[in-house]
C-alpha cells in the first residue's frame, strides 16, 4: 500500500481544487487554457502501448539488502560508491567504467574500508551491458557523461532492474517519453538522483507550503548558478572534457534541475499542479571565450572550439493552476554558488542564499509573524520544520557530500526499497524536471516564443498524492 502523509493544509485547501483540476481536465479546459493564453497549442500525450500501465503509487517490492551496480566511476560516481556501501542494508555488488583503472580502484577503496570487493568489469564501453546482465543487482546506479544517460538507463530498465540516474536522465524529448514508457512496461523505477530535493533547508520550505506558511503559492525561483569555467578548461577533471564540449553543441538550459526540482516539489506538480508553458531566454556564449582568452595558453585544444551555449539561460515556466517558475543555468560566469531557492505567495517569501555565502541559512517574509518591510532569519522556521527524514539521520549525514544531501538521498532510496515503499520521486517527476533541457533548445529556436511542456503522467497530474513531503517511516532493521 502506498505511504501517505499525516493531513496537511495543503490537502485540506488543496482537495477542492484538484477535484475541480480533475473535472476540467476531462474536458481540456484546464490545460488548454494557459496554453492558448500563451499561444500554444496543447498536444495529445502519446498513447500507452499495450502492456503499459503508470507507474504513480507503485511501491517498491520489498528488498532484504539493496545490492547496488554502480555504472560510471568519475568525480560524481566514485565517490557515491562508498555513500551507497554505508548505508544501512545496502551492498554495492559490481562498478564499471569505461577506464579499468578507476573500476580497480574504486574496488580497492571499498576493500579498504571494510566492504566486501564488488565485481569489476571494465576497459569497454559496452562493460555496462556485462553488469546489467548480473543477477547480483537491484539498483543501478548511473554517473556517466550526460550524452550516455538515456541509453545506459533504458537498457537498465529492460535489464530489470530499477534505475537512479544523475541529471539529466536523458536531453531529447523523445528519450524523455521512452524512459516513460519503458519504465511502465517494465515496472520498474527511474528516479532522477536530484540530491538538492532533499537539502535541509529546501525540506522545510516545501514544509511550510504545504502548511500553508506562504498561502496561496504564486510563485518560485530556481536554477543553478556555479562557476565551473577553471574546471571546464581543466585537462583532468571531466574526462575528454565531456561538460565542456556540450558547450559547442547545444543551447540548452542544461542543468537547472537543483533548483527547479524543489519549486516543482513546493508547488504539487505532478501532485495537483502541471508545469504548461516554458518560453527561454539567453545571453550571448561570452564568459568561455573570455576565460579562455585570459588563462588558457594557445596551444590548448579548446582553442579549436567555438561556444554557442548562453551564460545565462532563464527559462520562465508557467502551471496549471497560474504559477509561474524562473529557472536558470549559468556555469560561464563569474558568481558566487546558488540555487536560488526562493519560493512566494500571498502570505510571504523564503530567499535562500541571500546572505555573504550559502550557510547564512536564508531569510524569510511572513505575515502575520513580521512587519514592517524588514526580512527575518530563516532559523527558526527551519527547526521547526525540519522534515523527519533529517530530524532522524542529520547526524549521519552531516560529513556526507554536498552538505549531507547525498547521505540523505541514498540513505532515502535504500529505505525505500526495503520497506517497500513508494518512491519519493517517480518516472514522471524525472522526466517533468528534465524537460526544460530539450524545450529550451526548442523555444530558443523559436525566438524566445512559448512552447507546450508535456504531461508525462497523462492525467494522473490532477491528484494529490504523496512525494518528498512524506511520513515518517523507519528504516527496516539489518538482521
């Protein structure tokens, strides 16, 4: 049985409405209407083929330890290898990458820290077909280059096996619907690894929404805004310069799902809401020929390069229910680290990262708590509405990566699936969040002009159900 939080004002003031969502979506008005304002032209969502059915509220089958294949090992994927190791019932049963090397010291490093050694296929790129074919694994893991995560996530899927990819899942429209589709036919889950979904502090401010701290939600920013040009230009950090070069190659918002994600989650969409429109914008590709210009000797291979891609990619997404979300991505600038995080309604604001650097910990608006024009610390809503998850292991996830939101990701996942639960985030979240990556090449094409966003659920949007925002539920003791 699905898991299903304790009741909220979010569903007591939200159950008119996506009731009324319900009706009007079955005569197209109510997502028909956004569009036309925007001048688009809603779509039908391709039928299921036979066998296929959703894949919302179908839990896990319960796993007595999750035996984890880890696929890429690089700088996100090597280091993800130990969090999965420690997690409570979890095992990392294989790895492998393309590079013999990283797969024999990724098995030496869980060795050295007491783990059993995992098997070790690598030196080919079709290594990644030999360990989906194991019948030692439960969850694959994927951290390879963007351009291999379709194919390496469908082929896991068809393997039988759940899948968590890091982002993008994939960067076509119609690898979106695929992953979809072969997520339904198999029955087995795709979960987009968006660890920034359970940050701390973007928790409690989805808390707060559902309880209505904010009242009625008008409003979100999100994005990801991270100077990586020393990286980009490094010879060693992205293998073959893999992030760079996409830079020449595409004009997409390529990555703005860290902050995209928990606006989505604030909002219900999916949930009771749908994103509808997105029209983009962009600013001229100057910050790489400038870095390169100032710090890269000429006899570098960037040199033969030319960049398209915009520094500054906004893309303004417009919902069902007359939301409207900024999301950015900006890593060719000189600026300090944000997701903006910032989230607004008729009752008050949450502003993250609005301080001198990003622990400052946010500040809030609220009324009828503050007056007077003045902002406040975040501090106190944030004790007070911690989410359960980190009121429990933020202990533990403390010296995890990227401010324990990894640990808090994995521990989340390896839960789920051996309780037997729904997951947090599904096939349709995933590909929902992802989609701006194609649709912002698509409406920057178009001059900047609207573009339909599909309804990856075909329908099941106007329901409320569960998500981030959970119930407690204890992690199952390892005999």
């Amino acid at each position: 049985m699905p898991e299903f939080p304790a009741v909220s004002r979010r569903l007591l003031l939200g159950g008119a409405l996506a009731t009324t969502g319900a009706l009007a979506a079955g005569g197209g008005s109510a997502q028909a209407a956004p569009l036309e304002r925007a001048g688009a032209v809603p779509a039908p969502a391709p039928r299921r083929g036979t066998g296929q059915k959703s894949m919302v509220n179908v839990p896990f089958e319960v796993h007595k330890t999750v035996r984890v294949g880890v696929i890429g090992l690089g700088n996100r994927g090597g280091p993800m290898c130990e969090g999965w190791s420690i997690i409570p019932g979890c095992t990392v049963t294989a790895v492998c990458d393309i590079r013999a090397d990283r797969v024999k010291r990724t098995a030496d490093q869980l060795v050295a820290k007491g783990k059993p050694r995992p098997a070790e296929l690598g030196g080919s790129d079709e290594s990644y077909a030999q360990l989906l074919r194991r019948d030692d694994i439960d969850l694959v893991y994927i951290a390879t280059p963007w351009e291999f995560h379709y194919r390496q996530a469908k082929d896991a899927l068809e393997a039988g096996k759940h899948v968590i990819v890091e982002l993008p899942i994939a960067t076509e429209l119609d690898e979106l619907w695929d992953l979809v589709d072969t997520s339904e036919r198999t029955r087995r889950h795709l979960i987009l690894s968006e660890n920034c979904s359970y940050g701390r502090n973007e928790l409690a401010m989805l808390r707060m929404a559902h309880e209505g701290l904010f009242g009625d939600v008008t409003n979100g920013h999100g994005g990801y805004l991270h100077d990586l040009r020393e990286l980009l230009f490094s010879d060693t950090y992205y293998t073959d310069s893999w992030r760079r070069l996409w830079h020449t190659r595409s004009t997409a918002s390529f990555y703005p799902m860290h902050g995209l994600a928990p606006i989505a989650a604030a909002m219900d969409i999916n949930r009771g809401d749908r994103m509808t429109v997105l029209r983009a914008t962009a600013t001229e590709p100057r910050g790489l020929a400038d870095y390169r210009e100032r710090f890269i000797p000429k006899s570098h291979p960037s040199w033969k390069e030319t960049y398209i891609n915009g520094d500054l990619v906004t893309c303004l997404i417009d919902t069902d229910k007359g939301r409207v979300i900024r999301a950015e991505h900006d890593v060719s600038s000189p600026r300090p680290y944000s997701r903006i995080n910032t989230l607004a309604g008729s009752r008050g604001i949450f502003e993250d990262y609005a301080g001198v650097n990003a622990t400052d910990g946010g500040r809030v608006y609220l009324e009828p708590d503050h007056s007077g024009h003045a902002w406040q610390p975040f501090d106190t809503y944030g004790k007070e509405f911690d989410h359960w998850i980190w009121k429990e292991i933020g202990d533990d996830a403390e010296n995890g990566g990227h401010g324990g939101m990894d640990y808090v990701l994995q521990w989340r996942t390896v839960q789920l699936m051996r309780a037997g639960l729904v997951p947090d985030i599904d096939v349709y979240d995933s590909a929902t969040w992802c989609s701006p990556v194609p649709l912002s090449v698509k409406s920057l094409a178009a001059g900047g002009r609207p573009v339909e966003m599909p309804d990856f659920t075909r329908g099941s949007w106007v329901n409320q159900r569960p998500g981030l925002d959970s119930r407690k539920s204890e992690m199952p003791p390892v005999a």
